[in-house]
C-alpha cells in the first residue's frame, strides 16, 4: 500500500508516523530521543530505515523542524538544540539518501497547517496560529495559502517588538513577546517577584516551570495568577497588532502555555479589543485554543507532503 | 477601443485616467477636487460619466480610496477627509449605476501593487511597501499575491505598536508608528522640541510642514536633521519586526517623507540591521525608494482591474 511519513523533529525527541493516502490516524509510530551515541543526522536516517516495512510504498516524506527553515529550498538554517544544523540541506540529502520526495517546514508553520486541515481552524481561509511554550512561534494563513515569504521565514511571531529594550530574548534581541510571554518568560518574572520578597505557593522552587505555575494559579495564588495575565496582556497587545497586519478570521493558540486556560485567555481577548485600532478587525474574529496538542506538527508535515506530492 | 478606467480617491483630489488593455500610457487623465457643491459620490459619478468617449468601451473601472476598504465586498468602511462614507458599499453602487465591473482597493494596497507591477519591485516575489506621508499605510504582496486577510484589512503598516502608551494615533491609539514617524507626527516633534526652547532655522513656524522639515534638514539645520533620523529609527525598527512577520526581499518605502532621502533612510537601514533577529532576514534583501510617485495608486487599480477583470 502507498504511506507517507510525517516526522516531527524536537530538542528532545523525534517522531516519525506512517500515514495512509487519506485519513489521519496513523499506521504505525515511533519516537526516539533526538540525541544519543551517534549524531542527529543518522539517528533520523535510521528512523527511517526502521519505518520501513515491505508492503508499504513511501510516497513523499514530510519532516518539521525548529528554528527557520527554508522550507522553498529545503535548508534547516540552524536548530535551537541541534547546534551542529547549521545551513543544513536537509531536503537534498534525505532525497538522496531514500530516493524519496522530501516536504520540509518549520515546526510552528506546520503546525498551523495541521490546526487548519484537521483542527481547530477548519474551514477558516484566514488564520493566525501562535504557540506559547519554551518559545514562541507562529503560523499564518491568507486566502488559503500558508505564508512563506522570500525564504520560508514569515509568521515569526515571537520575535516581535512589544516593549523596547525589554527583556533579552533567545534570539539576542530585546523585548520581543518571547522574551515577554513564553513558558520561561513567564518563570522568570515569578522568580524575580519572589526574589523581591513577594509570597507565593513556588516561593520554595528556584525557577519554577510554567506548568507549575500553571497549577499554583488555578489553585489560587496571587503572584502565579498575576504572572500568566500579564503575560495573556502582553499575547492580546501583540495579537491586535497581528490582526492590523494580517486581518484573519480566527486566531489559535497552541503551546503548553496556553494549558492555563481562561487565566490566560481572559486577559487576551481583552487586551486585543483595548489596543485594535477598529472593531471592523473583531467582526466574526475567533481567538481560540488549538486542537491537535503535540500532533498538529506531524499532522502538518502531513498535509504538506501530500498538497505537494500528491498521490497520482 | 477597449479601455480600463482607473480611479484614485484622495482627500484633496479625484484622479481618473483612460488605460488601454495594454500598457502604463494613460489615454486621458483627469483630476477634480474631492469636495464641491455637490456630494463625493455624485462628484465621482459625474467625474465617469465626462470620463466617457464615444470610440471607447469600458472593460471595467479600477477605484482606490484611503482607509479600510473590504476589497473582497466592494465596501469602503471608512475614508479619512470623506466622513459622510461609513460602510459604503460603493462597487454595488457603481456596478449598478455604470454596468461595468469594478475592482476595489484600499490605496495604499495599491499603490504596493503599482510598484511591483510597473516600479521598484518590478520581479520581486516577496513585497513589502511602506507609504510614509500624512498617514502610513501600507500593502505587502507574498509569493506573488496581494495579501487581504479576511476583510481586505492586512498590511495596515502604520498601525503597529513601536512604543507603548506612545503618542496618540490617528486612529485612537497610542504610539502606533504612524504616530511617530508620519509627516505630522515629525512635525509635532519639531515644534514640541522648538518650544522647549531648541534652536531651528523652523522656530518661526508654528507647525512647520514635513517638507519644510526636509529642506531645513538637507541645509544643515540641526533639530530638523534629528527629527526625520528619528522617524527613520522607528521606521527602520518596524521595518525590521515586518522581516520576521512577512520575510520579503524588497521593502518599497514610498510617501512624501522620503523625499528626504538619506537623512530619512540611511538611519532605517541602520535601525533595520540591528533589530533584526537573524542576518538570515538581510541576505538578498533590498531596501529602496518608490518609484512611481503620485502614480503608484493609479497603476495599482489599473492592474487590479485588468487581473480581475481581463479582456476577453
């Protein structure tokens, strides 16, 4: 039978999925740490090798990962985790290697694509998908298109200005709403405060991760509460700017982040009827949480492999 | 003869010129004051109607106007100068008044697909265009397509936060770019700093116009040299949030403003490579000046009228 695989490149592991021509439940699928004995590059090689099975035909191979890509020409730029990705032509040598088409993306543009296929941006033609975890990053679609750019790096939409001269973001810059509202963004302002002398249920741990925080504000405690809407603050600014930018007609958040529920969401959509400059942007708008979790990359590896090497 | 009509709606002027089915010559041209005796609408209906020549069959008419325009449905929400045009549905209008199909477009939009058609981005793929003048608009086109979002509202280039709680924005908002960078807001800073008592050549003006600035500048006077490098900085830094959100290989900047040419630009391009998040952005990108002037929005409807609309 004829399969394409989807692989989901992470810092900490790799996927791959075997899916049939249509549908989405995958056949077969199997995980392994990104790192180990041998180098990233044949732990993948071999991940494909061992998906391999004799009744099955591979069409085409769709593969994200993090950090810009170019997905046009098939190069991984570099890799936050993966130092040794540098400018690494990826497409060409799985091609090479496996005689087999290559689809490649950025993993917060996949997932995008797999929250509009299979998600919850179904049916919409105009969607901006945002994912708030270690980092931020984002996805856009316009009139049904997913949007590239020059070299496949739009929709970068953590490393956005919000407060300049802010804090320093992973990419060097300052202020950006990575560096404002992600999983450790939001980590460090509740270490600071308590550092400050500030009380709080996380005043034992010394950086206490965001689903910690998460937890601590659901149960109640004021500074983790506090941390998580000021980021939803900062993510409901920027989401109005996106929206003068872009004009979608549904905007999704994904990312563990977002797992804090309405006390992150509540401040957004306020934050995002404050600072949009005509309410004409917030006629039929959705601002919603993804659907797919951790399966909307594969799903969207999936889904490019497919448009751009269909089964004929 | 077959002939596209193109139309640019300004606050001041009503332009209309005669196109043939091919080529960037207008036949007739012809400009008449927004405001008369009688309405916008009828002074735009008559403007058409004297348009007309026997020998000539109209294929379909090509209309810009600033503000929000939903292209997509033919509807002016709303027209900076024209108050009296709120949720106009102006395409219907004439559609029904000339039986002749009309394209709609906001001008700054257009003026982007004027350039990239017949100017500066002649070739390019990936366009981002900046109009810095009494407002700032702007219109980006990706992978060889006009962005509109769900409205027809993406690209508002100029309603993007640079600094929050910032100057007061045209459009209700604070510290938008326009606000910061147009030519009233340049003129602002100048006239603030003149009456804390800076020295300039401009001091006896009481609001000195953004050209004056400019040729103050260009003759060395001090206060006006700082407050367009100014602008450029926020230009140059909103420029380079743009790269991460659009990714594009040629940024137009078109608008009076940049009639000051590298006092304006040259600290943008300053301000672009240091706040860009990865020199990834910069390689084979292109930082230029508009090149059709006054025309750009004309051509940009003449276009869209004949891609919406081909002679058959």
């Amino acid at each position: 039978m004829k399969v394409y695989y989807a692989i989901d490149i992470g810092g900490t592991n790799i996927r791959i999925a075997t899916f049939p021509v249509d549908g989405i439940q995958p056949l077969h699928l199997k995980k392994i740490s990104t790192f180990g004995k041998t180098s990233v590059i044949n732990r993948l090689s071999q991940l494909i090798m061992d998906q391999k099975r004799d009744d099955e035909d591979v069409i085409a191979i769709g593969i994200d990962a993090p950090g810009p890509v170019d997905s046009k020409n098939g190069i991984i730029f570099s890799c936050p985790n993966i130092r040794e990705w540098v400018n690494l032509p990826l497409k060409n040598l799985m091609e090479k290697q496996f005689s087999v088409p290559i689809a490649l993306g950025n993993d917060a543009n996949m997932a995008a694509l797999g929250e509009w296929y299979f998600g919850a941006g179904k049916g919409f033609h105009d969607l901006v998908y945002i994912t708030i975890s270690t980092g931020i990053g984002g996805g856009v679609i316009l009139d049904d298109q997913l949007l590239l750019g020059s070299k496949g790096l739009a929709g970068e939409l953590g490393h956005f200005t919000v407060v300049p001269d802010g804090p320093l973001c992973s990419c060097g810059q300052l202020g950006h709403l990575e560096a404002l509202a992600s999983g450790p963004a939001i980590a460090k302002y509740v270490a600071a405060q308590i550092s400050a002398g500030r009380a709080s249920v996380l005043s034992n741990a010394s950086l206490p991760s965001a689903k910690d925080i998460g937890i601590a504000a659901h149960a109640g405690d004021e500074l983790a509460r506090e941390s998580i809407q000021r980021a939803g603050k900062y993510i409901g600014r920027a989401i109005a700017d996106y929206l003068h930018v872009y004009n979608p007609s549904i905007v999704i958040l994904g990312g563990g982040v977002t797992q804090s529920g309405e006390i992150l969401l509540e401040p957004i959509r306020v934050a995002v009827e404050k600072y949009v400059m005509s309410p004409v942007y917030l006629e039929d708008l959705l601002i919603t949480t993804a659907q797919l979790g951790d399966n909307a990359g594969l799903l969207g590896v999936l889904s490019l492999a497919r448009k751009n090497f269909p089964d004929r």
